[in-house]
C-alpha cells in the first residue's frame, strides 16, 4: 500500500490538486481564531497550507515521504511553514490536549484500526477543538469517482457516531456532493460529514 502512495505521489503533478478541500476550508473559515492544527494523512499539503496561510499553526504527518516532500515545497511556494512528519496513524506520537482542531479528510482507515485511531486524535483535541472528517461512505463504490475499492475502508454514519461519542456532534450527514480534487477525486459522490467538539 505504502509504495502505492509513494508512487502517486511521487508524480509531478499533485493528485488531488494544490486547492484545499472545500469541506475543510468551509468548516476551517468558521471558527473565530486560529490556533493549533492537527491534519492527519495529509499526503500533499494542500490543506496543510491553506491553513498556514490563514495563521494556523499546522502539524501534519503522513507515511509517505514524497508526500512530505511535495507538501513543504507547496509551503515555500507560499512562504509559508508546516510541522509536517514522516509518522502512520498508529505510531504518530501525539500528546493529549495539544490541538485547537483536528482534520481527518478522506483519511481511509481500515476497520481494524479506526476506532482506536479516532480515539486517540480525540485525546489530542483541546477541550473545545473541533474535529472536522469528510470521507466517502460505502454508497460511494456505485459511484466510482474516487476513493477507496474496499468497503472495509469506507465510513458509515453508525461507525462515526460510534467513534466519536465522547464529542459533541454539531453534524454527521452523508450527502451526495460535486467532488472536483484532481485526478483521483472528480464527479458526483457519496460522502459522509462530520463536524464535532471536545
């Protein structure tokens, strides 16, 4: 899987596009300050940087080190810096009460180990920081523009309401929305949200 991501990547042009995701920009806009910014899985950098641009200050990490590489060079492009580590889901060291937010955008975990990750990105969460999650939900292998071919890696809304239930969820929805994020992510979805707060 690994020398899948290092792959795509590793390509000159940037999979998903260098815009932010439009979910993320949306629930990121709303809140009044910005502070610290968890992004977990965040392959090329493009939200990383969006919100440095908007003063947060991000900590990033991935399992892909071209990733990485794309992602800062996207930051010196703006004249920007990331926190961005070579680190996967389960051995990302993070320290509890640390992050202002927390986003998870199409971060596809498989079953065996979501719940546990999701967890510990809650104990990462400040009291009061917000966690935003968009991820495709299994409706979307109909669909075929995007995401994973595997059921075991798609969300339901019962599996996110489980998961974060130590949160106050403000919104948990699966909608169908217009995806346009490079070449990876392009047409009609099936998609679920997420907005809660520790």
């Amino acid at each position: 899987m690994k020398n899948i991501w290092e792959e795509r990547y590793g390509a000159d042009e940037y999979a998903y596009g260098e815009e932010p995701n439009a979910f993320f920009k949306a629930c990121l806009d709303r809140l009044p300050d910005p502070g610290r910014l968890l992004l977990p899985g965040e392959g090329e950098g493009r939200n990383a940087v969006y919100a440095a641009r908007q003063g947060w200050a991000v900590h990033a990490f991935d399992f892909s080190a071209a990733g990485r590489e794309k992602a800062l060079r996207l930051a010196d492009r703006f004249g920007v810096h990331i926190d961005y580590e070579v680190a996967d889901y389960e051995t990302a060291h993070l320290e509890p009460e640390s992050f202002d937010a927390v986003a998870l955008i199409f971060t596809h975990m498989h079953e065996r180990i979501r719940r546990t990750v999701h967890r510990k990105l809650v104990l990462a969460l400040k009291p009061g920081g917000h966690l935003f999650l968009e991820a495709y939900s299994p409706e979307q292998l109909r669909y075929g523009t995007g995401g994973p071919p595997n059921a075991q890696l798609l969300y339901t809304l019962a599996d996110l309401q489980k998961d974060f239930s130590d949160l106050d969820i403000l919104q948990l929805e699966q909608i169908e929305a217009e995806i346009h994020e490079g070449q990876y992510h392009t047409g009609l979805a099936s998609v679920v949200r997420l907005v809660a707060v520790r």
